[in-house]
C-alpha cells in the first residue's frame, strides 16, 4: 500500500496573471518549484485562498526569480490576478518512507519572494 503525502508547499504565492487561452496549467518562477521540490510538469493542487477555488493542474517553470505565478487555460475561469493561493505537491510513499518524510514548506511574500523555508 501507497500512501499519499505532501511533499512540498507554496504558502501565499499572489497570481500575478493570467492566460486564459493557454492549453492549461501553471506557471511557476522556477527558483520556487525549486525551493519547494517542484519538478517540471508534476501534478500540483491549486488552493485559492481568495475565494476557496481548488483545482489540480500541472506545474511548468517560469523565469528564475521573476515571481511569476501564471494561471494558465480554464483555470483562469476560477483563479484571478491578484488571487492568493498555495500550490501544493504530493507524492506516494510507503508508510515506512511516510514517517521520514519532511515537507518543504516555502512562505513566499507579496511580491512571491522567499520570505521563510521550514
């Protein structure tokens, strides 16, 4: 058995646009996949603080250090500019490897800027 575990969070990212005709996903400053062990197309839960929206799509890298944050395709519908949101990523453990698991849990700022790393 597989269980699924958070492995990584962007706490209080700001949306800083939108592209509604896109084929979908999110785009995300590269530098903070990094920071928050995002990889390059892997599946992230979208939750908008704003207005309660979730949704799962996938992440694709942005510039390094833009603080870009882009909703991209139909998501554009539930998540607006300026929005907040937190992107989270999960993965599928063992519940041996669930009890070792340590999330990165990256706090950005205003302008989605590091501001803490847990």
């Amino acid at each position: 058995m597989l269980v699924k575990i958070l492995k990584g969070k962007l706490h209080q990212a700001t949306v800083t646009e939108t592209k509604m005709h896109y084929a979908g996903s999110i785009a995300i400053d590269s530098a903070l996949m990094e920071a928050a062990g995002i990889l390059p197309y892997e599946a992230v839960l979208v939750a908008d603080v704003t207005n309660g929206q979730r949704l799962e799509t996938y992440a694709v890298p942005a510039e390094a250090n833009s603080g870009r944050v882009v909703i991209l395709g139909a998501a554009a519908h539930r998540i607006k500019r300026k929005d907040v949101v937190i992107i989270f990523s999960f993965g599928y453990f063992s519940p041996e490897e669930a009890k070792n698991i340590k999330p990165k849990i990256v706090i950005v700022d205003k302008g989605n800027r590091v501001k803490d790393n847990q």
